[in-house]
C-alpha cells in the first residue's frame, strides 16, 4: 500500500473558518460502540457526543482505557466487531487498516460535510479514513521555581541543557530525581527513542524499503542520550507511562518532565496538585537535540475511524455521533484540554508546549505501514540497553533483527 503522507504545515496549522452545526445522528435505534484513550480531551468529544446523540441510539457505550491500543485489532476483527468506533492516531490507523479493519468514509463524510471542517480529512490513496479533531505531542514541562533555586537562568531548549540542569538539581541537594520521562518497556520507550532519534536527524527505514536502517551514528546517539536521562529520573522509570509521570508532576517531585501535551490541562489546573507545583510550571516545544534545528518530537493527531465489521447503519449512527461532538461548543467548553483542530479553539498556556513543536518544525509521526512493528520492537528491546546489560549496537542490531522477523512475517520484507 503506498500511503500519503501528510504534510504537518496541513495538519497542524490554519485552523480557521467554521462549520455550520446539525445535530444530525443519522439512523435511530443503532448500537454506538467506541473504544478510546483516557485522557481528557476525548472525553470531552464522546461526551458530547453521548449528550446530542445517545437519545437516538439503542445503546451508546465508550471504553476509555489506557490499553486501547493493544486491544483494538482484536476488538475489531470478530464480525460484528466489538466497538463500532476507534479514537485513534497517526500509528493506530496504520496498525488497523494494515488487517483491514477501518472502512472508508468518504460517503459519510459526503453526506455529514456540513459539520465537518475540510482542514481534519486524513486521506490515504484517495480514501478519506479518519477525521482528526485534535493535535498532540510529547514536550518539556518545567519547573522555574526549582531551576532559579539551581542557578538555572532560563527554560532548556535542547536535552544537552536538560542534562545540564538536572545536574544542578542533583548538585543543589534539591532533588536526586528531576526527570520524569513516559519510558514504560514498550510502546512508551519506543517512542521515547523515535523521538530523540529523529532529533538527531535519523531515518527509520532504507530510502523506497521496509528495511530498516536504525543501527547507525544518529540510533547510537538517540540511546546515549536516553540513557543519560534516565539516570536523572526515578529509580522505577521503565514502569511509567503518562499517568505516572504526571502524578510525580503533580506531587511536585519532578522539576523537568518530557510529557504529553494532552497532559497540559490536568496538570495545570488545580485539582490533584498544589498552587505551589502549579503556578510554576512552564509548558515549552521539545528540546532539540545533538545540535538539531527541530524539536526532537513527533508531531501527533487523534481522531475518529469506524469500523469495518459493522452495519452499514451502525457505522452512520456511530459516525454521525461522533461528527456531531466536534462543534465550536464544545471546543469553547474544554479549549485547554488539547490543540483543537477545531473552530474556536483559541490557544492558551496548556497549548503552549504543542503549538511550540508544531512551529519549531517538529516532524509527524510517520504513517507508513510498517512503522508499527518497527516501534514494536524498539519497547521489547531497548530495555537492557537502559539497564547497562547491553551496548548501544547490540539493541539495536536485535531491534533490527527483531522487526525483520515480523516484516517478513506480515510481507514487508522477503
């Protein structure tokens, strides 16, 4: 499959007009099923699509679950599937439609254009299949209060100042553990190292191949360079993800954190923390790195895709629901818990961190359909690089043998 790829100037800018709003929910009497992360921002849109649509629907049900990721291929592959919907992004599309399980919306995008803004299609060969709502990216969060009370003068905009001002943390006996990073085994870390990797100016694949091409000057330093900020973060780093590293934010043990945009709002308003944690923390782009002009990030969108194994009706209901959530009401409602590609959205301090990378010139998370198994192996092998049992050139020379294996497996490779 060749897919587009998209352009981030596209995606993540020019967010103006408006689009005429219906509560139209398409077929009545239909099953709404959907499957999404738990962060705020898509509770925001199913809830607001439950509020204008459940009424209309048999059943509406949403399984908000930090697992979704590893449970969609699954849940959609019985007929009929067992979510009718997926919340997803950038790598989940690919890994759906990779197995066939996401239909083509152009007819119902067709039908629903009136409530869509044209600016959020992600069209692949022709085939409108999902439709992005919001902009997403990991960034740096700051602490000011403790970098002034290390002597640091301003916000670090690369990691080798990150490095820098952890040190001076350490040093100043204010905290032996500074760095809050989502370097969980799996899919965390392996996106930890793609982000960093493509900092220092890395490819993932042999130009026009699915071969991969990670073993090399820029890998060797994307691994160094996490291993050294692993050293400053928690002793129990390997197991966090998102929700841990935001709790040591909020409980205020963390000065320097590498964190989900999405977590801006949560962590910045004042619920789950202290005024003290609160009205310090600064939300800025991703540092660079290695001497890089870009932020070292991926750039990401979430956004709606139906299922295959569905009616016909189900699928309309379920994406008339959905469409009918994204209006400039709600963006106004919940405008800081993301970086709305919506009308209305009108950016504040929560964004800040997303809209730097975006204009840093941050590159999106690729969609290629290989890239899955590719980061798949990155989270089941770079552990024991992170722990000194191995070299840098021996994880990744088993990343690559590890991905290869699977590509060959899913006809990527021969």
């Amino acid at each position: 499959m060749l897919l587009k790829r998209l352009a981030a100037a596209s995606l993540f800018a020019g967010l103006m007009g408006s689009a005429a709003f219906a509560a139209n929910c398409g077929p009545e009497g239909q099953s709404i099923r959907i499957l999404a992360s738990d962060f705020p921002a898509i509770h925001a849109v199913v809830d607001a699509a439950r509020a204008n649509c459940g009424d209309a629907a048999a059943e509406f049900t949403a399984n908000h679950t930090t697992e979704a990721r590893q449970i969609m291929n699954a849940a959609l592959t019985p007929n009929p599937a067992e979510y009718t919907s997926v919340i997803l992004a950038n790598a989940t599309l690919t890994q759906l439609m990779n197995d066939g399980l996401v239909r083509p919306l152009n007819d119902l995008v067709e039908k629903y254009k009136d409530s869509i803004p044209p600016n959020v299609l992600i069209t692949i060969d022709g085939n409108v299949m999902a439709v992005a709502f919001m902009a997403n990216s990991q960034h740096l969060f700051s602490r000011k209060d403790i970098l002034e009370q290390a002597g640091v003068d301003s916000i670090p905009a690369s990691y080798e100042e990150v490095l820098e001002a952890a040190e001076k943390i350490r040093a100043a006996g204010i905290m032996e553990h500074p760095i809050a990073m989502n370097l969980q085994t799996g899919w965390n870390v392996g996106e930890v190292f793609n982000m960093i990797y493509l900092g220092h100016g890395g490819e993932f694949f042999a130009p026009g191949s699915a071969e991969p091409s990670i073993n090399n000057e820029q890998g060797i330093a994307a691994l160094e360079t996490m291993k050294a900020l692993a050293e400053y973060a928690h002793p129990d780093h390997l197991t966090h993800a998102s929700n841990e590293t935001q709790g040591l934010w909020e409980s205020g043990q963390a000065a320097l954190a590498i964190m989900w945009g999405s977590r801006g709002a949560p962590i910045l308003d004042d619920e789950g923390s202290t005024e003290e944690v609160t009205s310090n923390t600064v939300l800025s782009a991703a540092p660079t790195v290695g001497g890089g002009s870009i932020p070292a990030a991926t750039l990401w969108w979430d956004g709606i895709s139906i299922a295959s194994n569905v009616s016909d009706e189900e699928a309309e209901a379920t994406f008339a629901a959905l469409i009918s959530g994204l209006t400039p009401e709600m963006v106004a409602e919940n405008n800081d818990d993301a970086v709305w590609l919506l009308p209305g959205f009108e950016p504040g301090p929560a964004a800040a961190g997303v809209a730097g990378t975006v204009q840093g010139g941050a590159r999106p998370y690729p969609m290629i359909p290989q890239i899955g198994l590719l980061h798949a192996a990155l989270g089941s092998e770079l552990t024991d690089f992170l722990k000194g049992g191995e070299s840098a050139e021996q994880a990744l020379a088993d990343v690559e043998t590890a991905y290869r294996t699977s590509a060959k497996e899913a006809g990527f490779l021969k």
